[in-house]
C-alpha cells in the first residue's frame, strides 16, 4: 500500500474554468479553430512543458495547449474528475487521497531534482539529513547550531497541495513532522522569497536554481553530496521524483499527440537537459510510489 499524503487542491473551480493565482499564469496561444489540451498541476513541471508547449503549436497551429500550474494536488484531482485533459503532478497518482490511480494513465516526461536553498547570506554549505530534518521541525531555529552565523532560521514551506514538498518529506523527513510555517504554493514564490530573506531556507526543484531569478540563493549539500544529476541518477541524492503527465484512459487525438511529443527527442534534446531536468532514460535507478528504489538492470 502507498505512502499516501492528504494533498489540498489549491485552486477553485468555477463554472468549469481552472483559476490561478497570478503567480502561476497561463501559457494560452489561442488558435482559431482545432482541438485544446489543457494541463494543470505542477509547478516544478511547469517549465517543461510550457516551453515544450510552445514548441508544439508552433508546428501544430491549430491546436491550442494551455499549461496551467496550482500544484501537483490540483493536476491530479482535476484529471481524475475530467476537468483537465492533463494532470501534471511530481508525485504518483496512488499518493493523492481522493484519487483513483487505476483510471489514470501515467506518463514518466522527466525526472526532477529537489534540494535545499537557503539565502546567500547564510554561511553554511553542507547539512546532514539529521540536521535538516531537525532545521524543518523546528527543533533547529538558529543558524549556529549548524555550523553557520549566529542569525535567526526563517523556515519557508511549501503548502499541503505542493508535490514538491510530499517528495522532500518522504525522501528527508521520515516520522518528523514538520513545523508550522510560513508556506508558498509554487517553486517561483519561494525562489523569490528565499532569495530576499536573511537566514532563510526551503526547498526547490533543480529548475528553479540556476539563472538570474536566482542569483541570491544557493544550493546546500546533503551528507557532503552535491545537488547533481550525476548524483540523482543512482540515487545518491535521494531528493528526486518523476515529473508525471497523466490522462484518462480515453483522451482526444490532440491531448494524445502532445503527449507523444514531450517523450520526443526534440524535446529532450532542447528543452528537458537545457532547463535543468534529466530524462527518464537515463537513470539507473526506479522509485515506486511508495518511495522504494532498485537498480534498473
């Protein structure tokens, strides 16, 4: 039986129409006629494909794609309801309460590191997973107990709905609980955040490091084990998921055929190793549901 996290949708639902927040828009380039794909979920996917939805109406421009975020809870939900064509979503559909998995196809499109941040201020380059699971609940609350500056933690989360952070709590947390704090729904949000507050610290997607939008965080290192692929790849840095696209069994031609082209070459060749993911099928490790992972032979 899966390890199942009790995951909030964060977005409403109004007469049909999935609404998010302004932090996490909408890439919609209209067509005048054809058929629509609409995909909702997660954020740290987000990227991905809206970049790879870019690419495909330009070819296809009768189609419209729409790529949404709100959280990988959000995705999963929608789809299982028939109200998105795709849930995109960093964990498996069999983690989601409320959600029959057995409906839903699941498409593996990347595989996304996590890691943690902290602001560039704070003076601390590595942490053991005991320390940071005492840093997330709340036993370490300044920076000095560490290793670093005598300067205040400032704990930033993500929240209930966030694929994200179900990932980093079965990979780090085991049974510690984590403390009441100050959570964000999405990787921008906190990428923004971490980077403007002294002594702050949360978690990110690889993604979300690298670039000017990040030029005032960094990456801690876990156990003396750098946030790399290298390193995801055999499971050494333990803090990765599948990035997930699913769909109903049936879905219409348009939503099959993008579909198909985020497992293309040009996509992975373009889009998934350049903004900062890693493919499937390059890892010589598997992870189910539940969190267990063997060595692919």
């Amino acid at each position: 039986m899966s390890n199942r996290y009790a995951i909030k949708t964060t977005a409403a639902l109004v007469a049909g129409a999935v609404l998010i927040s302004a932090a996490t828009p909408a890439v919609a380039v209209h067509a005048a006629s054809g058929s629509k794909v609409l995909a909702v979920g997660s954020t740290a996917l987000q990227p991905l494909a809206q970049q790879a939805a870019e690419m495909y109406q330009e070819a296809h421009p009768k189609t419209t794609v729409t790529i949404q975020g709100g959280g990988s809870g959000t995705g999963l939900s929608q789809v299982g309801k028939a109200g998105v064509t795709i849930g995109n979503s960093d964990i498996f559909a069999e983690q989601k309460d409320g959600v029959d998995a057995s409906k839903l196809k699941d498409h593996k499109v990347a595989v996304v590191g996590i890691t943690p941040v902290v602001n560039k201020d704070v003076n601390v380059k590595n942490l053991t997973t005991k320390q940071i699971q005492n840093i997330f609940s709340g036993k370490v609350t300044n920076w000095k107990e560490v290793g670093g500056q005598d300067e205040k933690i400032v704990l930033i989360n993500r929240a209930e709905g966030s694929g994200t952070r179900a990932t980093f709590e079965q990979s780090i947390m085991g049974n510690a609980k984590t403390a009441t704090a100050q959570e964000q729904d999405d990787n921008g949000a906190v990428q923004k955040i971490v980077g403007q507050t002294k002594g702050a610290i949360s978690y990110l997607a690889f993604s979300y490091t690298k670039g000017t939008a990040a030029e005032n965080l960094k990456t801690v290192k876990i156990d003396n084990v750098a946030p790399k692929y290298k390193n995801v790849k055999n499971n050494k840095w333990k803090i990765w998921a599948y990035e997930h696209m699913y769909t109903a069994s049936n879905v219409n031609s348009a939503t099959k055929k993008f579909i198909k082209f985020m497992s293309s070459k040009a996509v992975k060749t373009k889009v998934v190793k350049k903004l900062g993911y890693y493919p499937v099928s390059k890892m010589t490790v598997k992870k189910d549901a539940d969190g267990k992972v063997i060595t692919i032979k």
